[in-house]
C-alpha cells in the first residue's frame, strides 16, 4: 500500500486541488492507497476540506513541520510513504517513476521542483541555484519526498529538532540507508511565499540560515518564510 501524507496548517484555498490531483493517481495506480492530511492547528476549512476529499484527516498541534510529517507516518498503514506539501501538485508519470525506483531497490528519493505563477528576479535566481544544488546533492525537497516504510523507520523519521531543512536531514539519512534518487520528472508546487517576500527579507533569511547553521533551523525564530502569517499571493488571491 502507498500512504500519501500531507502536512497541512490553514490550507483551505489550497489543499483541495492538491487532493484532486492525489485521487486522480490513485485511481490510475493498480495497488492500493490511502490518503492522510495532517492538520497542524489550522483555524480554517483545512480538515474539513481534507474530509470533503475523502482523506484520513488527523490533528495535532505542533507548528512544527518534521513532528507534522512524523504524526502522518505514525498512522500510515502503507509500506511506501509519498509526503506532499499541500501546495504541491502530484501527477501519474511521477508518482509511478517513485513507486518504480522503489521496486527497483532505492530506498527514497525526490524529484526536480518547479514552482508556479510568475516570480520576481531574486525568486528565480534563487530557485534556480537551490534547485540545482538539491539536484548535485541528490537531496530531495520536502515537497516531494518518498520513500520504504522500512528504511523510514530505520533512522527514525524526520528529526524533529529542526524547524526547517528537516528534509535534508532525513535525505542524508536515507542515503545511508541505500540509494536515494532525484526524479528528473518534475513536480509543481505553488510559488506564493517566493511572490510575497521581497529581496531583502530572502536575503536577510539566507544569511541568518549561513551565520547560524544547523543552530538556526532549530527554532522557530527567523524563519517566517515558514512560519510567519500567510501573506496574500497576487498570483491567485492566496
């Protein structure tokens, strides 16, 4: 069985199209599935839209996305996990390449993202050289991120010290684990919190992740990129 597991924290506007798209694989996929939406604390429709969808909706209150995507994996019953962030759009063609990889003996892997809408300068540059960093590093974007139950369990899930790169961190793991792959098959996530922080914010954002290292991921301060309130998206209205 396949466990696709969404994070979810005030996702009303959209976690719908995200579902849609999960329920249209697995209507193509010939194995079974089940769909779980965790929902962190949200004040909005977010599980009642999960439900809506037909989705297994559990709630915890972390605002804290490793723990978010652990509590998923705890109730899963699949032996392949496929977490995808509720802004991120999943298609057939990937999901079969992932669940190939699998049977072919990795462990986990992700996929190449691209980001949707238009984008300001400093957006693309910056996508573009994280992109191609993930992709030389063979590190997956949490996004997108699958892998065996077996090798998940194995090292412990996501390290729930982080309160960002907590993907990193378990694709290193993986790595140890057996082979973890990126898919060329690309994946689409919304580009809104790429629209809605200026220049100067990302920059300043980068430079704290440098000046503190693994000590500024660790807590919740500083990274509003993540955790400060949403901001509306011109691209949509989101």
């Amino acid at each position: 069985m396949i466990s696709f597991i969404v994070p979810a924290y005030n996702e009303e506007r959209l976690l719908g199209a995200t579902l849609q798209a999960i329920n249209a694989v697995v209507q193509a996929l010939d194995e079974p599935c089940e769909v779980i939406v965790v929902d962190d604390g949200s004040t909005d429709r977010t599980a009642e839209i999960g439900r809506e969808h037909g989705a297994q909706v559990v709630a915890v209150a972390h605002r804290q996305i490793a723990a978010t995507r652990n509590a998923g994996a705890r109730v899963a019953q699949g032996d392949v996990f496929i977490f995808v962030d509720a802004d991120t759009l999943v298609h057939e063609t990937l999901v079969q390449m992932a669940r190939q990889a699998l049977r072919d003996g990795a462990v986990g892997g992700g996929a190449v993202v691209r980001f949707d809408g238009a984008m300001p300068l400093h957006a693309r540059l910056m996508v573009q050289l994280v992109v191609k960093l993930l992709q030389v590093s063979r590190l997956a974007a949490g996004c997108f991120f699958f892998c065996t139950r077996t090798a998940f369990e194995a090292v412990g899930g996501f390290d729930e010290r982080y309160f960002a790169a907590e993907e990193l961190g378990l694709s290193r793991a993986l790595k140890r684990q057996g082979r973890f792959l990126i898919l060329r098959e690309p994946v689409l996530s919304s580009g809104r919190k790429l629209r809605t922080h200026s220049a100067r914010e990302m920059w300043a954002l980068l430079g704290h992740l440098m000046r503190g290292g693994l000590g500024a991921v660790r807590q919740r301060k500083g990274l509003d990129l993540w955790y400060a309130q949403r901001r509306e998206d011109p691209h949509n209205g989101v």
